[in-house]
C-alpha cells in the first residue's frame, strides 16, 4: 500500500508540477484507474492538494508540510546522509531513539525524526521545548575520528543548518558559538552532540538538531517567548518543513565528506564567516566558573578562544555565551 503511493507520489514529482492521466498513473503503477483515484483520495486526506480535470488527469498543486520518510525521500539528493528514515509521530526524544539504533548497529547516515517530542533535552539536562510544527531530528554517524575532534560536528551541523536555511528562505542567520543557530538574536536552532565511545574509539556520534519551523509566538512557553524564533515567525509566511531537511541532509553530506577528507580547516573557514561572537566582548558560563573578554577566534580544532582584560587567552571546549 505504501509502497504504491510512494511511486504515484515518485510520478507526480517527476512529472513537474504537470498533469499526468488516470490511465498513465494506473499503467506506472500497475493498478486500475479505480485504485488510482482511491489512493489520490487518500492523499487528499494527507492534506495534498490535488487537482483533477477531465482527459488531463490529476496533478499536485501543494503537498502538505506532514512529514513522512517518503515525504523526505523523495527528491532527497544524498548519497548516505539520510537515507535510513526512522520517522515517528511523537517521541521522548529523538536522541533516546537514536542511541538505542546506533546501539543495534544502524548505519551511518540513519536519521531519526519526529513531529513532537515530550522530552526533548537541550545540553546539561535542559529542556529542549518541542511541540508541533518544528524539525526534532537527530543523525547518527560513524566517523573514524580520534574523539576529541567529535564537537568539531556540532559546528558542521550548524554551518549545513545555515546553508538550508538560506536555501528555503530569504534569512540570513548567524551561529553563536558553539550550537546555537540565531536570527535577529534570538535562537532558532540549538545542537545537542552526544557521543557512544569506549577506550579512544568512537562508536558513533550522534547529532540531535531541533529547528522552530512554523511556531507562532503563543507556541513558545512563557520562559523562552523573547529568546526564541522560528523560521515562520521570521519570514511571516508557512516554510516546508521537508525542504528545510532535504536542504540540511545535502549540505551536511558536502560539508562531512570535505571533512573527512580534509579536515575542520575548511569547515572552520565556513563556519567562521556565519560566527556573530568573534571579535566582540563576550561572557562565558563555563561548568568551573564565568570569564569575560573578547572571543579572538576558534581554533583549528573547534576549540573558543578568549581575551581576558589582562591579556590572557582561555580555550574553551564547552560553555553558554552572551554577547
Ligand atoms: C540546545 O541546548 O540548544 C540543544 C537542543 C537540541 C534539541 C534537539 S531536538 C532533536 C534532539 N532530541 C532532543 O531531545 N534534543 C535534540 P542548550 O544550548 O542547552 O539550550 C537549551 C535552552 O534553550 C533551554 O534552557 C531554553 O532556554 C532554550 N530553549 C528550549 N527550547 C527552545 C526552543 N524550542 N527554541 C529556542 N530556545 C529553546
């Protein structure tokens, strides 16, 4: 049954925007134009809108921004990133999924995703707040890495998360070290990179990004309204929720085949032209204590670099900034 819908969606895709028979579709499909139009009535239900005119046929005049691993399948233009679609309608967390399939040994590349999470959690036991109509994914990936280069992913992901932002709106956001993605300063995207490893060999790392795609401002709870955005509230028109991550999945491929090919230096390049902090005074909590000064750069490893007012550079791996 999926399957069958899968490809009359597959021929609506290819098809353009144009109208294709009932008899064509039953051909492709290997069904009678009776069947045809029970599944078209049922991707009506789905919310798609499609037209039907007499000796033209049927064509898609909107699909509706439900996800779906068919939905992101299809026109998806990885090669691995992806791929392996495990999609829910409501999780605790996509990241409790995700260690538990990379535990059973999915492949590189699986993305778990969900529409609505009940617990979702940010970094140090933070809640991560994720009703409806935003993006809760996480990626697993096997890199062959040494370890302490696993945080240089979380600014990967959020230079492949500002690419398809740009790609599927007319935003230009910026990223504040190290995972949180902001659009006229408030946070649109936060990070979570959480890693399975024993002795110096990682097992997989995976990546868990939630984007506030078509919230409105009465969505948020009280405790972040003037601290978060979501893509919608921004652009001031609905944006697909499918684009956004057939957008991300593409350029997080580039970016993480150049990576392991060459490297964080031509990611850190990226990175650093989306970076709002670099150059400015800034405060940093760490888990030891809080320190002042201007963030002079990143590493070549990922790693913050801070000026204190004595002339002191501090590296920081981990830590909430404001600028
Ligand atoms: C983060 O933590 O920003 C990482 C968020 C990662 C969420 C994804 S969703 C898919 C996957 N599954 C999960 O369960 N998590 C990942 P942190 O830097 O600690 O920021 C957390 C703080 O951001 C909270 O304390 C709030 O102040 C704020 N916040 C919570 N929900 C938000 C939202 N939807 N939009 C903007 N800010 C939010």
């Amino acid at each position: 049954q999926s399957d069958l819908r899968k490809k009359l969606l597959e021929t609506f895709h290819e098809a353009n925007g144009e109208f294709v028979s009932g008899q064509n579709l039953a051909d492709i499909m290997g069904c009678t134009r009776t069947a045809v139009w029970k599944h078209i009535e049922e991707l009506r239900k789905d919310g798609y809108d499609i037209e039907a005119v007499r000796k033209k046929g049927y064509r898609i005049n909107k699909s509706p921004d439900k996800l779906s691993g068919n939905s992101i399948l299809l026109g998806l233009e990885t090669k691995e990133i992806g791929k392996n679609i495990s999609y829910h309608e409501s999780l605790a967390s996509t990241q409790k999924l995700a260690h538990k399939l990379a535990d059973s040994g999915a492949e590189e590349g699986t993305l778990v995703i969900a529409d609505e999470q009940t617990q979702g959690k940010g970094r140090l036991l933070r809640t991560w707040h994720s009703a409806k109509t935003g993006i809760w994914m996480s990626l697993i990936l096997r890199p062959r890495i040494p370890m302490q280069q696993a945080p240089q992913l979380t600014l990967l992901a959020a230079v492949a998360i500002v690419q398809a932002i740009e790609d599927t709106t007319s935003i230009f956001p910026t990223i504040k070290w190290p995972n949180d993605i902001l659009i006229n300063g408030k946070k649109v995207t936060g990070i979570l990179t959480e890693m399975q490893a024993e002795a110096d060999r990682i097992h997989s790392v995976i990546i868990g990004i939630g984007i506030n795609v078509n919230q409105s401002l009465e969505d948020f709870p009280d405790d972040i309204k003037e601290t978060a955005t979501s893509l919608a509230l921004e652009e001031g028109e609905p944006i697909s929720r499918t684009s956004v991550i057939q957008s991300f999945l593409k350029h997080f491929e580039i970016l993480y085949t150049l990576f392991l090919k060459e490297g964080f230096k031509p990611i850190k390049l990226l990175w650093e032209s989306y970076a709002v902090s670099l150059g400015k005074e800034i405060k940093a909590s760490t888990l030891t204590g809080v320190l002042y000064g201007k963030a002079i750069g990143i590493t070549d490893d990922g790693v913050l670099l801070l000026k204190d007012s004595l002339g002191e550079i501090h590296s920081i791996y981990s830590a909430d900034i404001e600028i």
